[in-house]
C-alpha cells in the first residue's frame, strides 16, 4: 500500500471518530441511557426569583425560603446607603449595591441548610448587625 493511500486511511479514520464523538456529545443523556442516581439527575428544581432590599440595617424580605437545587435569582437593591448582600459557607456570595443601585445574580441552592445572610461593609458599625437568612430545605 502507497503513502497516500494510508494516510487517505489514517486520515478516514480520525474524521469518522471526529463525528461519531461531536454525534455522541449531542444527544441528550436520557437518549445514551445515562441514568444518574439521586438529586443528582432527578431534581433540578426550579428557577425562585427574589427582590431583596438593604434599608436602615435590614434585609427585607429577611429570609429566604428555598428548595435544594433551585435555581435562585437575586436581585438586591441598597436603598439609603452601600450595603452588601453575602453569604459565607458553601455558597460564597458577596455582592455589594450602592445607594439607590440594584446588583442582580443567580445560584444554585445545591446545599441544604441555613445560612446566614448579611451586610459585610463597615462604612458603620450598625452594619454589622444587618442579618438575614437563606434556608435551604
């Protein structure tokens, strides 16, 4: 057999590979029979959209009631002065608004429990008292 007609092979090949590949990684994972076992592939939950206002040291509304594996959308609005909108844990969150300025942002509650949200600015001490909750169900 010829150079050409091997490399014609050898290249044959690697583009059928090439498509079967791009084929496979199409199809959605019901159609490939990939089940995954528990809240893994079973529960996504459903998007929860929630308007949270920081006035004079508090959060309004103060707790935030979810489902595990809920898609939360958050949208925080900092009324009288800066204020911040953060969660330590597993979750990581800290956005901070302006006065009169709205930051909106997404997560995953893909933790259950509850944890507690506050404002993490000390441009005034009675920041530190500012508290709400995220419960995570």
């Amino acid at each position: 057999m010829s150079i050409r007609a091997r490399q014609s092979v050898v290249f044959a090949t690697l583009a059928a590979s090439v498509l079967l590949l791009v084929s496979v990684a199409a199809q959605p994972l019901e159609k490939l029979g990939a089940g995954l076992s528990g809240a893994e592939g079973q529960d996504q939950g459903q998007v929860r959209e929630f308007t949270v206002t920081g006035d004079h040291y508090a959060f309004s509304p103060a707790t935030i009631a979810v489902n595990r594996n809920d898609l939360i959308k958050v949208t925080f609005t900092a009324r009288d002065m800066a204020h911040s909108f953060t969660i330590d844990g597993p979750y990581r969150i800290s956005k901070r608004a302006n006065a009169g300025q709205s930051v909106t942002f997404e997560f995953r509650a893909d933790q259950a429990g509850n944890f507690t949200i506050y404002c993490a600015l000390s441009q005034d001490p009675k920041c530190s008292d500012m508290k709400g909750a995220l419960q995570v169900r």
